[in-house]
C-alpha cells in the first residue's frame, strides 16, 4: 500500500445508536493496518472501544462535509460509511450532496448506503455528483434504483455490519429460560401505534408462557418508553441500556423470542437464526426491513407491515435471486468489495 494516503471516514456515530456505532467501530477495525492517516467524521460524541494508532482524530461530521471540495484526488478518499440517515427525513443530502458534487473525481466510495427517501431536488443534487464516485454499493434495492436513476453506478448489496462473522454482531447462548426479547422504538411513532404494539407484546406474554421480558435499548432515550408502559402494568421487564451494550455483540438466549421495529436488530435476529416478530411502523422502515427480507427470506420471523405497505409485499417477491443468498455468501461479499476497493486506491 502506498503511503501518504489521508482516509476520510464519514459516519452517523455519535447518537448512541447501536448499529451506526457499531459499524464506525468496524470500519475502524478494517482499517487498523491501512498505511494511511484516518479522520473520523461523525454526528457526535463517538469513543471507540479500542485504540487505532492511525486514527489521526475524530471530528464533527459537517466540519468534514466542508472540506471535501478542498480535497485533491491523488492524496485524499473519502469513505461514507452506511446508514440511513442521508435522506430527506434528516435534511442531510442537500448539504451532503453539494459537496460530493466538488469532490475530485473518483476519489468518493460509499458502501451500505440507504438513501430513501429523495425529493426531486435532492435527485437533482445528486445527479451532479455523477463523477465524484469511485465506487457505491446499496444495503437496499430502492436505494439502489435511486442511485442508477441518478446517472450513478450503484450495485445492491448489504449493510456494512455484514464486514464481519455474526458472532461480532449477536450470539446465541445456552439457556433455560424463556423470554421475550424487546427491541421497540419512540421515534418516529405515534401514541396509537405504540399502543398496538404494547398490546401485542402483552398477548404474546401471556399466551405463550414466557418468564420475563428483556427489553433493549438500542438506541439511547429512543427505545425505552415500551419498557417503562410494560412495567407500570406489573409486567416483569428487565431493561439493557445502550451503556451496558456498548458496541459489543448482543447476548441472545436460546429459547428466547423477539419482538422488533429496529432495522439492526431485526437484522441481527436473522443472522443467528432467532425467531421472532419484526414491526415496520411506516414506509420509511417499510425499505429498511424489506431489505432484510430480501437477505434472509427464510428466516423464522413474521412481518406486521405499516398500513400503507401491503403493495409493497409483491415487490420483493419480484427477485428471484433472493432465495440464493446466504449469510457466508453476503460476509464474503462485502469483505471482498471493501478490502478490494480500498487497496486498490492505496
């Protein structure tokens, strides 16, 4: 590898969300014996678990955003890591795309991205950064057609937590117990909806015989209202914090169950054969758990889709390359196209 190189790692860190941390971390890890000075830009305060001696510093994400028109294309790589937080919803792709748009040619990868949703002005935006990519892969097919209807060459294929064995991610471990597992969100649900969801859980409790309930807290102050609902009930509920998780694989017992709304849990569920129930409370989620679907269309998991998303149920029933997909089959996939893509530049 050539020496010299300054990486510039773009991520959602820093807002205590499990899966977005998580993945900074892996990249970090991936990056760990690269001949290059690392910057880190994230959305707040983000302290890895380790120390990486070419991490040259973390910074605030928008700070970054404005230097990469600066940036030269023999010298500089920016890497924006995946996530769902470049779209409409957050109002970060106008920012975000303009300056892609002034970035060096080639000199631009963007792995694991979900960009639903777009306006007209944002595909607009986005359209200009045609030049800017050296290369893009989407963790979803929607994203995925956005990217190539841009003008960009994008290929579909997984979230960046696929980078390493699922034992990084969840494990399973022996256990007599039985409970329910809990990943349920606040954000960006109505009363009524998390409502119907308490009344679920509380049925599920109750007709299936389970010992306690665990509730985690993926996402900090975002997952812990359905907790506090199911112990004013009397319900017996144990609560793991985003602070005892830390960016460590979550713990799973074997005779567990789970209920949840979260992409990465959902997605971690699937990847060590957990059964359970995966809630999508609205069309923006309706993409991300659809993706997961996609993924693992054989996994031991029923789906509760939000009203609107009933059409949706023939749209990934469309790909007939899903059932070929397995959980090896996607690691390889992603460890290949990461390590491939940047050593090649360095």
């Amino acid at each position: 590898m050539t020496q010299g190189i300054d990486i510039h790692l773009f991520s959602a860190a820093g807002h205590n969300n499990y899966g977005d941390d998580l993945i900074t971390e892996m990249w970090l890890e991936k990056l760990r014996n690269a001949k290059a000075k690392i910057s880190l830009y994230c959305g707040g305060a983000f302290k890895p678990d380790a120390v990486y001696k070419n991490l040259s510093g973390i910074h605030n994400f928008w700070n970054g955003v404005e230097k990469i028109p600066s940036m030269t294309g023999d010298k500089d790589l920016v890497i924006l890591t995946g996530g769902g937080y470049s779209n409409i919803l957050f109002d970060v792709s106008p920012r975000l795309f303009r300056a892609i748009a002034r970035a060096p040619a080639n000199s631009v990868i963007w792995t694991g991205a979900d960009i639903f949703p777009q306006s007209d002005e944002t595909m607009a935006l986005l359209e200009n950064c045609r030049s800017s990519f050296r290369f893009v892969e989407t963790r979803d097919k929607t994203s995925c057609d956005l990217f190539n209807r841009a003008g960009i060459k994008a290929r579909c294929g997984v979230d960046d937590i696929f980078m390493f064995p699922k034992s990084r991610i969840a494990e399973v471990f022996p256990s007599e117990n039985r409970n329910l597992i809990l990943n349920v969100q606040n954000q960006f649900v109505d009363s009524a909806s998390l409502n119907d969801v308490t009344k679920m859980i509380e049925h599920r409790f109750a007709s299936e015989g389970f010992d306690r309930i665990v509730s985690y807290e993926l996402c900090r102050d975002s997952d812990s209202d359905i907790a506090e609902i199911l112990l004013k009930k009397g319900l017996p509920v144990s609560i793991v914090t985003r602070d005892m998780i830390g960016n460590r694989s979550l713990r799973i017992p074997s005779k567990s169950k789970y209920i949840t709304t979260r992409f990465h849990f959902h997605l971690a569920m699937c990847r060590i054969g957990a059964e359970g129930t995966c809630i999508s409370l609205n069309e923006y989620y309706d993409n991300k758990h659809r993706a997961v679907i996609e993924h693992f269309p054989k996994a031991k998991r029923s789906i509760v889709w939000s009203t609107k998303a009933n059409e949706t149920i023939s749209y990934y029933k469309n790909f007939p390359w899903i059932s070929s997909f397995r959980d090896g089959n996607l690691m390889k996939r992603k460890r290949g196209t990461v390590a491939e893509t940047i050593e090649g530049f360095l």
